[in-house]
C-alpha cells in the first residue's frame, strides 16, 4: 500500500460539528497522527471547536480520553440512566410521557443548564496551553446580540474567555440564553459554517485536512476547486448516531469509525464499509461474480442463460447494492452488503481477497438460501 497524503507536508484540520458525534474526529485524528501527520493550524465548529482546543493544545490522548468516558450529565443537566434508556428504545411510552413533559418544562423555563458542559471544558481545556500554544487556532460561533458570524482567533482572547468562546461555539439551542464573551448571546456556530474551512483558506493555509460529521443540522460553505488548494475529507458513510446521543457505547463506535475511515484516506482503500486493499483486477471480478451467481443460482436448482446474467442479473444486482461502476465495484458492494448481513467484521484492514473467501465460507455455511438477491428472482 501507498499513503495517499504526504505525511512531509504541514497541514491545517477543519473540524465540524455534530454534537454527541465528535467522538469520531478524534478517532480520525488519531489515525493520521500514526502515520505522521504533522499540523499548524485547526479550526472548529461547536463539537469541532472542543476537539479543536484539545489539538491545539496537542493533547490527543486526553480528548480520546474525553470521548471514551463522555457522559450525558456531563453536557446537560439529566440523569445518565434514564437518557441511556431512551436512546436503547428501553422505555415504555408510560414511562416516556413524563420525560417529555419535563423536557419541554425545561425549554420553556429558558433551557438546559449549560453548568455541567461547562465544567468539562474546565476539566479537559486548559487555556494557558491554549494561549502558549504554536497551533493556530480559530472557533467559529454565531452572535445573536449581533446577528453576525464571529470567526474568533482563540489564543488572542483573555485566557478567562476562552472556555466561554468554545462554549458559545457549541451553544444548543435548547441551552439556557445567558451572556458569554462580551456579555453577548450566542448559538450553534453551525447556524453559519458547520465545517469551518473558509477560515483556514483565509489565513492563508492551502493543505487542508477536513473532518465532516453527516446527519446533523446546520450549512455547509461551498468551497470552490482551485488549483493551489490540496483539499481532503474524512467523512462517514455509517450513522453516527443522535446528536444528542452522548452513550459511551456509541461514542466508543464513532471513535474506531473515525479511525478506520481516516485509515482509508490516507492508504487509498477501497470499500465503504470495509477497509478494503485492492488486489484483485476487472477480469478477475468478473470471473468472482460469475462465480458467486453460479452457486447462488444452483442452489435455488435454477438454470440461467448467459445472456439473462449479464442483461439482467447483473444490472439488478447492481442496482440493488448502489453499484455504478465497474464489474470490481459491483462485486465489492455485494460483498460487504453480505459481510453486513453474515456480521463479519468491519474495523480491520484486509485485503478484498479476504472478505470474498469469508463472504463465501459464509455461503457455503448456510447453504446459501438464506441471502439470495433479489437480483436473481424474476
């Protein structure tokens, strides 16, 4: 394998935000600091911002830390079980009525108290570090007092404001309204940009590093094609979960997401749900699936004919795995759609030759039946 990015440049990192789902761009950060990614620059957004000061003050190890032991009580004033139980589904709608009337009590009282997420920040930011720190570093909120985006340059401001400034670049909606820098009022900074890379094009930084986390709300800035900018995205094709979702369980998940999917940037794997090297060719594909559709088509006792295969079969089973490429692409997506369903395991890297030889001991093992596409079926 070959690294896709060159661990010889310095790099800028835009992070995102996504609330409970930040987990995964520490996972990611993770996984490029291995294979030599060397940094000057980060911006963030909300969750983006937190994990931002974390990096700024090149302490990956204690945001990891964060992550893995992050719990609901910690971000809102709520009981960790009960919030537990309605993420799990583990609540009777007897139960889930008094829940809901008290959340809305709460929204309507003025919102969430935003003390417990603000004694994380005091626990794991430490602002002098911040302030000291060689990494440039930019938190972006929006001012409701000023109805503007504040794009604000971090290790400038007082170190009592710092905390407060990550704060406002996180602030839910559903939080309490009070006054933070400047004794003004601010919201989400996903309201204006949920993936601050502008910022860093307008400091001058052109090797870009971006972190996305998908399902969440908030705008997305276009950012034009030009030739003097190396732009690269770490973005998941698997749910991250609630934004609201701050379970240990989960944020454990986001964290090997993040990593493995920085994995497949910086090597080149193929696959979307696997970490796939790529060691088989186009005629070989072919030769696999027409392999694949033999056994399934002999244990349904059928007989096709050469032309249904390829006018039908495979156009079908493409279709139905979201295959728009080649005969190697088509093979792949029914690949991992069948790893899926047999739960063979995601977080590794393997070569696609492996995952062919399990998916088919997997077949072979259940007699086939039990996974016949729909392609196969008139």
């Amino acid at each position: 394998m070959e690294k896709k990015f060159d661990p010889g440049r310095t790099y800028a990192i835009a992070l995102g935000g996504g609330g409970a789902k930040g987990g995964y761009e520490v996972g990611a950060i993770k996984a490029l600091m291995e294979e030599g990614l060397v940094y000057n620059a980060v911006s963030g957004t909300s969750v983006g911002a937190l994990n931002g000061a974390l990096l700024a003050m090149r302490d990956v190890e204690r945001a990891e830390d964060l992550w893995r032991n992050i719990k609901y009580s910690q971000v809102m004033d709520v009981d960790d079980d009960e919030m537990s139980r309605v993420f799990d589904k583990d609540v009777t709608a007897h139960e889930l009525r008094p829940l809901l009337r008290r959340a809305i009590n709460i929204v309507r009282g003025g919102g969430f108290d935003v003390t417990p997420l603000r004694n994380l920040l005091k626990q794991y930011v430490d602002p002098k570090k911040i302030k000291n720190s060689d990494v440039d570093f930019v938190a972006v909120t929006y001012s409701i007092t000023d109805k503007k985006e504040v794009v604000a340059d971090v290790r400038s401001l007082p170190e009592d404001d710092i905390c407060d400034m990550l704060l406002a670049s996180a602030y839910f909606p559903a939080f309490k309204n009070e006054p933070l820098v400047g004794g003004k009022r601010f919201t989400d900074g996903g309201v204006s940009d949920v993936l601050p890379i502008t910022p860093l094009i307008d400091r001058g930084y052109r090797n870009i590093i971006a972190i996305k986390l998908t399902g969440g709300l908030g705008r997305e800035r276009y950012i034009r094609p030009r030739k003097d900018l190396d732009l690269s995205y770490i973005c998941p094709k698997r749910r991250l979960g609630n934004t609201l979702n701050f379970s240990t369980e989960q944020s454990a998940y986001n964290l090997s997401l993040g990593y493995y999917d920085a994995k497949r940037m910086i090597w080149g794997l193929t696959g979307d749900y696997y970490y796939l090297e790529r060691t088989i060719s186009e005629r070989q594909a072919y030769r696999e699936l027409m392999d694949l559709i033999a056994v399934e088509t002999r244990a349904e006792n059928d007989t096709v004919s050469l032309r249904a295969v390829h006018e039908s079969i495979i156009p079908r089973l493409a279709k139905e795995h979201g295959a728009d490429g080649d005969y190697y692409d088509v093979l792949i997506k029914y690949l991992e759609h069948t790893g899926e369903v047999f739960k063979i395991p995601e977080f590794r890297i393997i070569k696609d030759t492996v995952l062919l030889s399990e998916v088919k001991g997997e077949l072979k093992k259940r007699g086939v039946a039990t996974i016949t596409p729909k392609a196969f079926k008139s």
